[in-house]
C-alpha cells in the first residue's frame, strides 16, 4: 500500500464560460417530487434515525420489483419501494464493549455481479462510522430483502484499535465501482480529516470482507491566487473532510466531494488512484477568511473579506451521483448544500451544465441534501428513470408532547427525464 499526498493547489475552477468566480448563480430550474418516503425522527422515540444516503437496486427482471435503499444512522438502514413505502428496517451492530461506539451508517452504494461462492450477487454496501467497518448486504431478487454477508472479522477501514474508533475518525463516505477485470471496490472517506482509502472487496468462506490497496490525502491548506494561504474552518484539530462520492463505472473516474473545499476528480485503476486530483469547482467560500466560535459551535465567515476566488457551490458541496445516458454520456449530479440547490455537469468533460432545486409541490421539496442517487432505467411511475434525493428539514413538521418540533428527514423520489434537458 503506498500513500498519496497533495499538498498544493495547481488547478482554476471550473466555470460556465464567461462567469466571473464570484459571480452569483442564475435561478434554478425547479423540479417536483412525484413522492416521498415516510418521516424519520432523530430521537429516542424515533430510534435516532436520520435519513442520509440513498443508493437504488433496479430489479434484474422485474422492474417494478426495484428498491431504494437508504441510511439511517443510528437508525440502521431503511429500504423501500418505488411506492416509497418501506419493505425492511436493518439496525446497526451494537456496541462491541462498554463504553464503545456502537453501529452508525453513514453512505451506502451498490455493487453488481458479486461472485459470492458459486453465484453472482449484488450487495448493498455501507460505511459504518460508528465501528470504522464496512458492511455487507446481499439484494436477494425473489424476496427483494436484504441479508447480512458481512465477514465477522472484517478490519477497521482507518483505525489502529478501538479507542481511535472511539474517536470517531471513522469510515465516511463511500462509492463503489467494479474494474474491467470484475474486482470491485470501495473507495471510503474518513471523518474530520481529508484522508479517501480504496478498498478490495473479496470473499470470506461465503461472506464478503475486504482489504486496503491504496490511499491518498486531499489539502488542507491552499495557495491563492494572491499568494496567500488559506484553510478551510473547521472544529478544532479537524480537516476539510470528503462524504460525496461517486465513481464512473465506465472509466473508473472518481469525484470526490471534499465538504468545505470543493469538488475533485481522479481515477482509479486496479484499485489505485492514478495521477494527481483535479479541482472541477470550488465552493463560494474558497478563501474566505473564517473561525471557528466555540459559543456559537460553529465557523464564522466574513464575507466582507471575500477575495473573489470561489466557484458557485455553496458549501457545504455534498451528494454526487451519476445520471447515465449512454456508455459515455450522461450528468454529474452535486448537492449545493449551503442553498438547498443542485449543480449539473457532462459526465465526460466535467463541464458546468445547469442547476436546479427540488421545491414543494404534491410533497415538500428537499433542503440540506446530504445524498443523492440516480438511474436512467425507466421504472414505473418513472419513465425517465428515477432520481432520489435526501431531504434534511422535511416538511410538515411533527411536534413532540412537548409541541417542540421533532427532526424529521426523508428522500424524495423524482422521474429524472428532466436531467436530459439541463444542458
């Protein structure tokens, strides 16, 4: 295993021709939700679930037999129908000792054609932050239930023992991607650093385990184009940590979604990233000065010192998926988190494409979007393919006894044709 690490920034963003870097957006197209899933609270009577990152399991001979599968952290997972009603509820492991992080899945994604034994499966894969592991689920296409084929002695992803578990600098985000050659990897974030590890997935006596081949290190620090430095705010002794993350199955281009910095392409080959990331875009906040405010919990920018280096996203940049239109063709989606919007780009040149917002109509439209997933397949009620994406602040809102308003997050599910039209 050998380490990369990417110290300097050498790369402009990339912009829509004619747009100056600090410019503001145009409006976004608006696009409706044909339905949502049902709430999920984040509280004790709730099961701390916390909807997060959806991934979408199209039926091998049933379309309408396609499911949604989506994080819940505390709350395990969620999987529904293309109805959004939910099929199965999976909780997290418990805690392995007294004192120690229990299950907490953070990003899930799929893997197709798994050879597991004598037979081709396909799993749901996820990224459990609260044990640092990785977890297995095979899709069984007769009863569309997911089961557990996780290795018992699967590795920690980042960490040395359990006290560093306990830390919590844990396994994050995840995309998957399956080579040429039929080996199929994970490519996993760490929490509160900018650390990104690939993983091969292999099997274990009939279960699926996995090892590290290879890491590499986002900067944390940057050189403007001024020739000052600049680092992103963050929580004391944090880094400007990734959770996006989406690989092209075709060419095995990874973006990644370094929250408070910006959007980076690389690619994978054999399990190995290949030559130096590249910045697509930076957030609006790139290079503005910020602190952290330990009252407020929080960083505070002063936009008064906005030196005019940003891109369009606002920060936090979040989801990605990819929209396939052909071998080749097709958009990369990414969440704009800062303003509740998403940016497109071609899925072969990275070029800025459109923007759009997912607003109420027959349900809420979706704000603070962590995840995303997208298929071009046209499943029923969908005819252009389906689009699912996180909401944050689902709305109506449900009071507690106490009339306090409970959490409440949910994925919104969208016939996606609308994307052939952003470009």
């Amino acid at each position: 295993m050998r380490q990369l690490v990417i110290s300097v920034l050498v790369v402009a963003p990339l912009l829509l021709p004619g747009t100056p870097a600090n410019a503001a957006p145009d409006e976004p197209h608006p696009v409706r939700a044909v339905l949502e899933t049902p709430s999920l609270h984040d509280d004790e009577v709730g099961g701390d679930a916390d909807a997060d990152d959806p991934a979408i399991w199209v039926h091998p001979t049933d379309r309408a037999g396609s499911l949604v599968v989506v994080t819940a952290k505390n709350g395990g997972l969620r999987v529904y129908d293309l109805r959004g009603r939910e099929r199965q509820a999976i909780p997290t492991p418990t805690a392995p000792g007294p004192g120690d992080e229990a299950g907490r899945f953070n990003n899930v994604d799929l893997v197709t054609g798994f050879r597991l034994g004598h037979r081709r499966v396909d799993l749901a894969v996820v990224t459990d932050r609260g044990r640092d592991q990785l977890r297995f689920y095979r899709i069984d296409p007769v009863t569309r239930m997911l089961v557990d084929v996780t290795a018992p002695d699967v590795p920690y992803a980042f960490s040395r023992d359990q006290s560093e578990v306990n830390t919590q600098r844990t396994a994050y985000g995840l995309g998957t991607y399956t080579g040429p050659d039929g080996a199929a990897y994970a490519v996993v974030s760490r929490r509160s650093t900018p650390e990104v590890a690939a993983f091969r997935l292999v099997e274990k006596g009939g279960r699926v385990g996995y090892r590290q081949v290879d890491r590499l290190t986002l900067p944390a620090e940057f050189t403007l184009p001024d020739g000052t430095r600049w680092s992103p705010c963050a929580d004391p002794g944090d880094g400007p940590q990734v959770e996006g993350t989406v690989i092209d199955p075709a060419t095995g281009v990874v973006y990644l979604a370094q929250e408070t910095v910006g959007l980076w392409r690389t690619r994978l080959i054999d399990g190995r990233f290949t030559g130096r990331p590249v910045s697509v875009e930076r957030v609006r906040e790139y290079g503005i000065p910020a602190v952290f405010d330990p009252v407020e919990d929080d960083c505070v920018v002063d936009y008064s010192g906005d030196p005019g280096f940003g891109g369009r996203i606002a920060q936090d940049v979040e989801g990605l998926t990819i929209y396939p239109t052909g071998r080749f063709a097709g958009t990369l989606i990414v969440s704009s988190q800062g303003d509740d919007t998403f940016y497109t780009y071609d899925r072969r040149t990275a070029r800025p494409t459109g923007r759009f917002a997912v607003v109420d109509g027959g349900v809420d439209g979706a704000q603070e979007c962590d995840g995303a997933a997208a298929v071009a397949t046209p499943l029923p009620g969908f005819p252009g393919g389906l689009l699912v994406v996180h909401d944050g602040r689902n709305t109506p809102t449900t009071p507690d006894e106490g009339g306090v308003d409970r959490p409440d997050t949910n994925v919104k599910f969208l016939d996606a044709g609308f994307l052939r039209r952003l470009r």
